[in-house]
C-alpha cells in the first residue's frame, strides 16, 4: 500500500469537489440548517418561554430520558432543565445525519463517476493499486461530511452555550459524552456507511442508480446511528465508548470486504454485470 | 484464419539482428460475456518505432491496449511487457507505459496543470519545483503550456488531446500505448497530433497506436498489424507487406492515343498490362521505368503522364480484408 498515492487521490478528489459550488453550497446550507437555524429556533422558543404552564408541561416531558439522565441534568428551573435536556440529548441526531447526508452524496457518485465520465480509463492504466483508490476515494467522501460536522458542532455548541448556558450556571457544552460521540462514535458509522456506499458506486450503472441505491442503504442505517447515538449520550460515558469500539470493528470487516469491489474492470465499465 | 508471423517482417536493427520485443502476446483470449474481444491475439512490438494497430471498430485493439498495461486480465494466453507479466506486475509496468485512450479521460474540473500534477504524483513524482517543471515542459511540447491554469472543462477537445498527450509523457515514459489520439479532431489538430507521436521514437519511445484510419497509419507505422475479430490478420512493416502483396513494380501511364499504349507489351521486364489511360503496367523492377518511357517513345508512342504507384496502406488493408491472394502466396493465409 503507498499511502503517498492514496492521500493524491483523495486530495483530487477534494480538490474537485471544492470546484464545484454546486455541490459544497447545498452541503452548507444543509449544515447550517440543522446546527444553526433548528436548534436557535428550539432552544430561543424554550428559554423564552413566559408561561408558566408551558414551562412545567415541558419540564414534564423530561421523565421519558432514563433516570440517569434525569440526574445528570445541573440545572434546577424548569426553562434550565427543559433547555439543557433538549440542547443535549434531543438534538443527537443532528451530529449523525448531517455526516451521512453528505458523505452518502459524494461516496454514490465517486467510483461510477470516474466510470461516466471516462477517467476510470485514467486509473486504470495508472500505477495506483485498486485498494489505494479505494482508500482514497474513501477518505475524500468522509472528509467532507466529517468536516462539515465538525464546524457544525462548533457552531452548535456556540448556540447552546450562549442560549442555554444563563439558566444553567454557565457554558457547560460540550459534555464528555458529546465528545466520545463526536470523536468515537459517529466516525465508525461514517466509514461502515461509505464501504456500503462505495462497493454501490462501484457496481451500479450510473450515478443517479448510485444515489437511489444508496440512500435506501443509509436510511435504515441513520435510524441505527440515531438510536446508537442517542444510546451514548443517554448512558455512562464508557457505554459511548463500548459503542464506538463495536462500530470500529464492523466498520474495519465492512471497509476490508469493500476493497474488493474495486477493481480496474470495474472503473473501465467492463466489468460483468456494468 | 492463421496470423502470419510477424516476426518476417519486424524492423531489423542497425545491425541487422531482430530488434526485441517491447511487448509480446501469444494466444491472448479476453471475453466480455458473450463477446470475445480478444480470440488468441498475437501481437509482437519491436522496440523503438512505432506499431499501429489496424482494425475495424470492434477488432479489439482498446482491449489489447488495456491488457497489455494490465489493466484488464486475459482469460487465456500469455502477455509479456519489458519481459514482465502485466497481470502480476502491474505497477512495474504500468509506471513505465503512457496512455492516451479514445476519450481524453480528464478531469474537467481541474485546471490543465493539477490534471497533469495528479497523473505525475501517481507516478511518483513529489511535489514541488521539480515536478512543476516537468509539468510544463510537458505542455510546452504539445503547446497547450498557455493555457495550463484553465479549467479543462473549458478546453476544445484539441486542446483536451494535447493535454491528455502531454500527460502521457510526463513521467518519461518507455512504451506509449495511443487509442485513437484523433477522434474527434479537426484535420490541422490532427495533422500536429501526428507529427508529434511521429516525433517520439527519435527518443527512444516505442509507440503503440490503436486506428482504423488508414491514412493516419501510412507514413506513421514502422509495423503494421492488422487485426479482426479479435485476432491478427496481419502483421509486418508496411514495405515488407506491400512487397509481399505486390512483388511487381507498378507505373501507370497516360498518352495522347490510349491505344498506342500497347506497345509497352512488347518491351522487356513488363509483366502485366491492364489498358486504360491510364493504363496499369506490372514491371519486374521499378528501376525498368525510365527504359520503358523511352522504349515507348521510341515506337511513336507520345506519352502524357507516367506514374509509379506504390501501393498505399489503404490498398493493403483492403486487399488483406477482401482476402486476395498475394503474388507470394500468403495473403490467402492471411486472409
């Protein structure tokens, strides 16, 4: 494996990626919807709450979050409460669909992209190894999403900070449990999406084929990462990490069977069944 | 149908030895479900000079180039490149061969110069002076230096060719492989295509191209190989194989009365005469050529034309496909 020629192919593919606004504006937008716009609106509708009724009837809401939830909330007023729990637990799917989203994009049309557009016919004859492009497109469909994800959840934690943070006694995110799902958790599910999208792109006929097969893939698989996610931020910090460290390993069998899809046959479109 | 042998006809070297092979396939078999694209081709590719593959669409000349990188595994046969076997050594080979296949195969969403920067990262150049200057002396040899900073999604597809060409010898290449390097050009941008792949054995770059445009083959081929159904119909230098076809010097001449033309039967070294004006004379050497003119003059006969034709590739590839049996009495093996 030269990973030299791996980082080339996933910085060519970035490069080309940042070339085309109309790919990196809607990954923005996108973005900035769910770590800007729907937890300001939520978090703003919560804290500025004047009735009385509505605040309790909130507060109330909290006893469906397990016990040991419950008891990590610090806060004491019911705008506080209701606030922190939304802010932290309610919000977790932002942190998992966002990525998907955007890593499903550009993972379906990568490999049937080289393949449509004739520079399949490039790699092919090129002295990178099928499992270095592989990698490479790889990283170049996780950095996007991740990266996106990231900025976003700086941004969110700014929102949170600054809306919640008075009625709770000061800045308090992120939480360790936020940080072990960021950091651990939603990058193995990334990568266990991308090696199903992937060997897809590698198979199909088209892009659009691509994109249709990979989204009825990542659908029940946000579902999962959500329900995981959620799991982490509601548990001991060590259940995030437990977590995390059966995604890595699904994710490492799903990345070593992807490779194989990939095959110089196949970025030429001659492969059988392309 | 039986290939001839190749090897009859290979370049010879200075010295006068066989020239040896860059690339060597024998009985290479590649099928595509039902469809052979290769059914036992056997193709030999001297070092230095240039091989035009030769063939109708469908003959398989894109899948011999891809096999011979190793980009695609035969089913059957043996495929040697630099003495190396493709299918197992496919970077040692690869990074020693330059492609341009029938479509430019560049990404439009880069700029000329990054198109070129990955092909040569790939090939392992770091990056930095060295390689930036490689980049442009590259796009200087095919003029497309000027406009290295454009997105290529801009170019006109000369210029795609040209850019696709000069990444084919940015890492200094020992075999360039060319499928088609003209399709879709204009005749001038064709013309310059031409001179500058003719320009590159003078290097010492074995060149294969891929065709089925007669006229970009003559004058370009120091082998032919002529390929059908997968396999080779034929195969040799263009000269060896117009003499294998057409042993007989041909002139064809013109005068004031046609029918005076008849007298050339009766002057030594004519072997045919087909009338006409011109009429078609077979000689047993072109040299007979300036006796033949006087000896006609001398019988009255005013002549107002004299040609010697040398039969063209076009004459060649027809004669093989239309399966005519040559003078020497191998064409009919051939075809």
């Amino acid at each position: 494996m030269n990973w030299h020629r791996v980082g080339v192919v996933a910085r060519t593919d970035l490069k080309q990626l940042i070339q085309a606004r109309d790919f990196w504006l809607p990954m923005v937008v996108l973005g900035a919807i769910f770590f800007l716009a729907i937890p300001t609106i939520l978090l703003l509708a919560v804290t500025q709450v004047t009735d009385a009724n509505i605040v309790e009837q909130l507060s109330s809401t909290l006893d469906v979050l397990p016990a040991r939830a419950r008891a990590g909330i610090p806060a004491t007023t019911p705008v506080g409460r209701s606030s922190y729990a939304l802010a932290v637990f309610l919000l977790a799917p932002v942190a998992v669909v966002v990525p998907l989203t955007i890593c499903t994009a550009v993972g379906a049309a990568t490999l049937v992209g080289e393949r449509e557009r004739g520079t399949g016919e490039f790699l092919a004859h090129s002295p990178a190894g099928v499992r270095e492009i592989y990698l490479g497109k790889l990283i170049a469909s996780l950095i996007p999403g991740y990266a996106t994800t990231l900025v976003g959840f700086g941004v969110y934690s700014l929102v949170v900070n600054l809306l919640v943070g008075p009625h709770v006694g000061g800045w308090f995110f992120p939480t360790r449990q936020w940080w072990v799902l960021m950091l651990w958790v939603v990058p193995p599910f990334l990568a266990f999406t991308l090696s199903l999208v992937l060997r897809l792109s590698a198979r199909v006929k088209s892009t659009a084929a691509a994109q249709q097969a990979s989204g009825l893939v990542t659908l029940p698989l946000i579902l999962v990462a959500y329900s995981q996610s959620t799991g982490a931020l509601f548990g001991a910090e060590r259940l995030g990490v437990a977590i995390g460290a059966v995604a890595w390993v699904v994710a490492a069998l799903a990345l070593s069977r992807g490779m194989r899809a990939v095959s110089r046959a196949r970025l030429l479109g001659v492969a059988d069944g392309i | 149908m039986t290939a001839l042998d190749a090897s009859s006809d290979a370049p010879p070297s200075d010295a006068g030895r066989s020239v040896p092979s860059v690339v060597r396939l024998d009985g290479v078999r590649r099928r595509f479900g039902s469809v052979e694209a290769l059914a036992g081709l056997d193709l030999d590719v001297p070092h230095g000079g240039i091989t035009v593959l030769l063939g109708p669409n469908g003959a398989g000349k894109t899948t011999a180039i891809r096999v011979i990188t190793g980009a695609l595994d035969p089913d059957a046969g043996r495929v040697s490149v630099f003495g190396l076997d493709p299918s197992e050594e496919g970077e040692a080979v690869r990074r020693r061969c330059g492609v341009v296949s029938a479509k430019p195969a560049l990404y439009d969403r880069l700029s000329g110069f990054d198109n070129l920067a990955y092909s040569a990262e790939l090939h392992g150049f770091d990056r930095g002076a060295r390689m930036d200057e490689r980049i442009r002396e590259a796009a200087a040899r095919f003029g497309i230096e000027a406009a290295l900073a454009q997105q290529v999604g801009g170019y006109s597809t000369g210029m795609k060719t040209r850019l696709a060409l000069a990444r084919s010898i940015l890492h200094e290449p020992e075999l360039l492989l060319f499928d088609e390097p003209t399709s879709g050009l204009d005749p001038e941008s064709s013309h310059a295509v031409l001179e500058l792949i003719h320009a590159m054995p003078a290097e010492g770059v074995t060149v294969v191209m891929c065709t089925h445009l007669l006229l970009e083959a003559e004058g370009l081929s120091d082998q032919v190989v002529v390929l059908e159904d997968g396999a080779t119909l034929l195969a040799g230098t263009p000269e060896g194989l117009t003499r294998r076809f057409w042993p007989a010097a041909v002139v064809r001449l013109a005068a004031e009365v046609p029918a005076t033309l008849e007298a050339v039967r009766d002057l030594p070294g004519v072997r045919a005469y087909a009338p006409g004006n011109p009429a078609t004379v077979e000689l047993d050497d072109a040299a007979r050529i300036p006796d033949v003119v006087l000896g006609l003059a001398a019988r009255g006969v005013r002549l107002t034309r004299v040609e010697p034709h040398t039969p063209s590739l076009e004459d060649l590839y027809f004669a093989v496909r239309a399966g005519r049996t040559g003078p020497a009495g191998e064409a009919g093996a051939a075809a």
